[in-house]
C-alpha cells in the first residue's frame, strides 16, 4: 500500500521534525527534550501539550521491523546535487541541511536534512544495528506529508560508505551544541543510492521518533545495512552518545507507555477495574 493512502489524518507537521526548525542566525536551535532522566522517551507526554501523541498514540516509531512489514511495491528516485550543504550540532543528534528531490508514488519530495541515530532506533528481525541515518523529506505540493527513508549501518574493517566518510573530518567543528559548519564539497551519496536500488525497501506508516511523535509519516527503511568503520562510528558516537527511542508496540496496539502504566496499576490496585490505560488525563504527569 502507498503512503499516499496513509497520510490522510495525523500527518504531521515538517516543523516538528529533527532539525527542521527555525533557526537564529549563526546558531542551530536545540530541541526541548532528551534522552536520559525526566528529558528522556518516557517522560516526553509531559514535556509540552503537543507530546501528547508520545504516550497514547497507535501507530509509533520506532519499531522491530519483521514479517508483518510490507516491502515497497517500488523504488524512491532520488536525485541530490552535489552541492556544499551545512552540518550542525543539534544536542540530541548531529544533522547535515542538504538540498535535493525524491519522487515516490508519483509524488515529489523535498530532502531536508538527515541526522544520525546510535544506536539504530529501528530494529530487522529483532537486530539492532550501531547506527541509523534518517533522510527526511517533506512534500512539495503539502508540506504535511513526511516520508524518512532510514538507513542501517554495521561495522567494518574496511572503508565507511561515502556519506559517514565525508562528515567525519567535519565532527571537531561541531564539539559545542548549537555550533555548525559548512561542507563545501557537500557530501556523496553514491553508495546510498546503490543501496536503495539494489536493497529490499520496507514500508510502514509511523511516527516522528521524537517530540511530538506525531503520526502519519511514511517510513522507508532500506533492509540490506551500509558500512562504518570503528574509528569513525567511535567518532560519531562520542559526540552523539545515545539519542535512540525504545522500540514501540506493534503497529495499531496500545501505546507502551499506556501498557506499562496499566500494569503498574493493576499491580498495586488489584481490585479497581479501571486501569490507567482507560483514563488518559492519568497519563499526563505535571511538569
């Protein structure tokens, strides 16, 4: 099924994405949550109004990606000038704002920008991966619809694909959050394209795996992994440390964070029959 049917309700807005934000000049703006302690996935619901979807909704990223996953029924084209592009340092991932087209399904996208996950977020069959590059797109004809198209790495002996290898001499300029640089030889796309063409697609419709976790984005995520070498993943790990989302329920189940919260209550309250699950407004801690 093409996203185009999957995008008709909760789509989210391109401005919520990572790293799609107005920034002040000169400086990248750092989003307002976290990874560990109260910032951190579980406590996101109560962090700002808009996280809501974060704790009750259906449909999250990321997810273990298995036999119930379709694969695309077709290949993205993509086309990415080699042009310079600006790397930043964002305080919950590093991105790269770059410029370029992808049509899918007879519609067109805009490239806005990739950033990296360590480890991967997704996981195949249960594996998880040391790192995942999400490429965000948002329509050109409506701005709404999102399509991320993720990307696996695993280590290796041998050379890191052309996209890591050109952003990794750029990490010492980038140290500070907020702090960002030009990449004027912009960055090589080669072996991602090889990859897409030659690799399964998988295909699902899920959520941004970060505030407000909004629903309605088309993931595409290329099955076959690509290569990073142990001193640049050690590189980018240091600066990135961990900026992963837990896997999620199964598509169309119970939010997690709505499970467990049930369960806690039904531990400690065995005889009340209304679970938390069933009462929302529970579910919004005070800040």
């Amino acid at each position: 099924m093409f996203f185009k049917s999957l995008l008709v309700a909760g789509t989210a807005s391109a401005s919520c994405l990572h790293g799609v934000y107005k920034r002040a000049e000169g400086a990248a703006k750092a989003p307002r949550f976290g990874y560990e302690d109260t910032m951190g996935p579980l406590n996101w619901a109560a962090l700002a109004p808009e996280n809501e979807a974060c704790s009750s909704g259906k449909n999250q990223s990321p997810i273990n990606i298995d036999s119930s996953v379709q694969f695309a029924t077709e290949k993205p084209a993509i086309d990415i000038p080699k042009a310079p592009v600006e790397f930043e340092n964002l305080g919950t991932t590093i991105e790269v704002i770059v410029n370029g087209t992808t049509t899918f399904a007879g519609d067109q996208f805009a490239l806005a920008q990739f950033h990296i996950h360590t480890p991967s977020e997704h996981r195949i069959n249960r594996e998880y991966f040391p790192l995942e590059v999400h490429m965000v797109h948002k329509g050109i004809a409506d701005e709404s619809q999102l399509v991320v198209l993720a990307l696996m790495f695993e280590l290796s002996t041998e050379a890191s694909d052309p996209l890591i290898a050109g952003i990794t001499p750029h990490l010492d300029a980038i140290q500070e959050v907020g702090s960002k640089t030009p990449i004027e030889d912009g960055i090589d796309f080669s072996g991602v394209l090889a990859q897409v063409e030659s690799s399964n697609i998988f295909q699902y419709s899920g959520s941004l795996t970060t505030p407000p976790c909004s629903e309605g984005v088309t993931f595409l995520a290329v099955e076959n992994p690509l290569q990073i070498n142990v001193p640049d993943f050690n590189a980018i790990k240091k600066l990135v440390k961990y900026n992963s989302r837990l896997s999620q329920n199964k598509l169309g189940a119970d939010n997690i964070i709505a499970v467990a919260a049930g369960s806690v209550e039904a531990a400690s309250c065995p005889n009340n029959a209304t679970s938390i699950a069933a009462r929302p407004s529970l579910l919004k801690p005070s800040i």
